[in-house]
C-alpha cells in the first residue's frame, strides 16, 4: 500500500530545491505524511508537474495546475514511476470533486495509471477544507484491514 495525495496551489516561495513536503503547505499533505509515518506504510505527492514525488524529493517553487488534455500523457508517466515501487495498492486521499473540481484531472491520470499497473485504487474522500490526521488515520487502518487489501 502507498498512501497518495495531489500537490496543492499555496507552496513555500523560497529559491532553489527545498524537499516536497517543505515545498507543499497544504494541512492535508502533512496530515497524509502523518498518517503513513504512523502507520509504516509509504506516501508519496501527486504533482502535477513531476508526478510522483517522495516527500524528501528536492522540488523548485512552480505553478502547475494538471488539466484535462495533460491527463493521458500524466498517466503514462505515473504507471512509467509506479513500475520500480513494492506496493499492490493505491490510497488516494482527496477532497470530493464537488468541493475542488480541480482535482479530478489529478485523480483520473491516477486511476488510469493503477489500472494499467494492476495496482488497486481506492478513494478517501473528505469535504472539507482542512484534513487532519486524527480524521484519516481510521479510514486509511480500516482499509488496511480488509481482506485483500494486496499489502505485504
């Protein structure tokens, strides 16, 4: 299992490469981070413009919104960084699309990519603004204890 989340609008300015979960200052990417670190299970950020990235991977400050014509090519690259990674199934964590529609570009070039990669992909959706780890910690436990989840 990973434990994924998109990239968010509100990053930390400063110059040069800072690691990814510097760069980012969205609540529910640390909250995710939070989570997985709890639970021993690996996290990673959905970027719309690198894809993929491990929390201590160095990133530039960018503005890069993922958009429906990107979603295709974003997915290929997604399966491409998913093929060298152990896991067997995908927790995306993510607002509903009816509080930011702006993410569903993001969760489709994910689900495309889990399903050419034969990787399980599973939503845990919330609504509102901020996420916290108390909140997500029980559902990503949850998952984890359902039979078949293809975690190892």
């Amino acid at each position: 299992m990973v434990i994924i989340t998109s990239c968010c609008r509100d990053k930390d300015p400063a110059e040069g490469r800072i690691m990814a979960l510097e760069r980012y200052l969205s609540p529910r990417i640390k909250a995710a981070s939070e989570v997985a670190v709890t639970l021993e299970v690996p996290f990673r950020i959905l970027s719309g413009l690198y894809g993929l990235l491990e929390p201590g991977h160095p990133i530039p400050d960018y503005d890069h919104l993922l958009v429906a014509d990107e979603v295709e090519e974003h997915a290929v690259l997604l399966q491409e960084q998913m093929q060298d990674d152990p896991f067997t199934w995908v927790a995306f964590v993510t607002r509903t699309l009816a509080v930011d529609p702006g993410g569903g570009p993001y969760r489709e070039a994910l689900r495309r990519a889990c399903t050419r990669a034969q990787l399980d992909f599973h939503l845990v959706e919330f609504e509102s603004e901020f996420l916290e780890a108390e909140w997500l910690e029980p559902r990503i436990r949850k998952l984890l204890a359902e039979p078949g989840d293809g975690s190892k």
